[in-house]
C-alpha cells in the first residue's frame, strides 16, 4: 500500500489546537495583546492533520495561511477563542498554543478614545477566563489528553510544572523565550514537563518540534478505531 492508504498514528481522533495571539478591544482601533506569530500552533496543527487525525484549529489574528486540511476557525478574543473552543469539542486530543491575553478593558469604549482633554484614558482591567484551565478541569467530555505550552524568561521548568499543577493538565511544553528570536523565529527549545519528570529537547525547527510532539502524542494517546 502506498503511504497515502496507510492510516496515521492519529487516525480516528480529533485534535483541536489554538495558536496565535487574541486581540483584546479597547476601542475600535486599539487593542490588548501578547506577541504571537502563531508558528508552532499552526505547525502543531499541520503535523497532526499529516498524522491521520481530523483537526479543528482556533486561531487568533496571524499572518499565516490557514494549513491544508485543517479546520480553521478565526476569533479575536479571548472570550470568542473559549466559545470556539468549547463549541469544536468533543476532542481527544487537545493542544493549547495560543498566547492569550490575560487581561481585556473592563468597558470596551464604542467611540475612538481621543487624546484632546490632557487626561490620560483609565483603562480598568479585568482577567480573561483561563481557556485551557478550563478545558482541563471540565468533568464532562474532558479530552483524553490536554496540553499546554509555557513561554519563560527565566526559571523555565519550575513556571512549568506550577503551571502544570495549577491548570490541571496533563503535560507542559515550557519554552524559553528569554533570549532574541523564539518569538516570531523559525526554531524554538523545548522541555516537556509531566508530573512524571521533564525531557528537553535540543533546540529544533518549529516544524521539527510539532512532528515529534504529534509522534510523542500519539503514543500517550488511547488507541481509536480509524
Ligand atoms: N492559557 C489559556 N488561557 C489563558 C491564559 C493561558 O488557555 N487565559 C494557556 C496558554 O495557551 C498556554 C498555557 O495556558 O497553553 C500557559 O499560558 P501562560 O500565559 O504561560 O500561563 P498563565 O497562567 O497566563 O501565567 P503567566 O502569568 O505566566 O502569564
Ligand atoms: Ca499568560
């Protein structure tokens, strides 16, 4: 059989990934949010679709083409990045790229904020729900396995695995971001963190990294019928 009948390590499963940033009105010119180019989610979304599985990507505004096979579903926000979430679920798998804002604007101001008056604007704000705490705590129809990522300027494994604690997930990809060119670079480096132990990899390709974290996946995952 050539490769294209040959089932993936992910067949049968659906994987939902987030990737991007959000964008967090404060006006309607003006926004909130963390620096994302969205590479390694939608990376992680392609390896998985090449793996077999059927993918729902939820991604936030990025200079990137949607991948090929994918699902894509765009929002914003991070309230509109949940409900899109929860609205892709049931899912087997999923994996929580995206850099999410954790703060929005108490009042979204209908109007452009003008600079004229001398004040400066007060911009109260307020927390955005935690998506993939969320996701990792529900009791009904939680996947079989959720994954996080943890960007770090220092103290790398031990953010993660407070982090892995905290959210009630299953294992953190905690990332060193402290130096120049993992954000919005082609390679990053990588430890895996579980409650079992942590495994670093050498500093990879991002493509490189989202095709043996699928591999890593697939053999974490149940077994499901193609
Ligand atoms: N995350 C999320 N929703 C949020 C914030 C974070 O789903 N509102 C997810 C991210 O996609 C990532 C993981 O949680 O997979 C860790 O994000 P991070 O920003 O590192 O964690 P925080 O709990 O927000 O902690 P910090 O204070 O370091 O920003
Ligand atoms: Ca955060």
């Amino acid at each position: 059989p050539s490769a294209a009948d040959t089932p993936g390590p992910l067949a049968g499963q659906h994987v939902l990934v987030t990737s991007g940033p959000t964008h967090e009105a404060i006006d309607p010119v003006r926004y909130i949010a963390n620096r994302s180019s969205g590479k390694q989610g939608h990376a992680i979304a392609a390896a998985a679709a090449a793996a077999g599985a059927r993918v729902t990507l939820v991604s936030g505004p990025v200079a990137l083409p949607d991948p090929e096979g994918v699902e894509t579903v765009h929002v914003e926000s991070a309230r509109d990045m949940l409900a899109a979430v929860e609205a892709a679920l049931p899912a087997q798998i999923a994996i929580f790229t995206a850099a999410v804002a954790d703060w929005r604007v108490a009042t979204e101001a209908p109007e452009k904020m003008k600079k004229d008056g001398g004040a400066l604007p007060p911009l109260a704000l307020v927390e955005n729900p935690d998506i993939l705490a969320t996701i990792a705590r529900r009791t009904d129809g939680r996947p079989d396995l959720v994954i996080g990522f943890a960007a770090e300027t220092e103290n790398v494994v031990a953010h993660a695995q407070a982090k892995l604690a905290r959210k009630g997930c299953d294992l953190i990809v905690a990332n060193d971001v402290g130096g120049t060119g993992v954000m919005g670079g082609d390679a990053n480096t990588v430890h895996l963190v579980t409650p079992e132990g942590v495994e670093s990899w050498p500093t990879l390709a991002k493509s490189e990294v989202a095709t043996r974290l699928v591999g890593h996946l697939a053999r974490l995952a149940p077994k499901r019928p193609a």
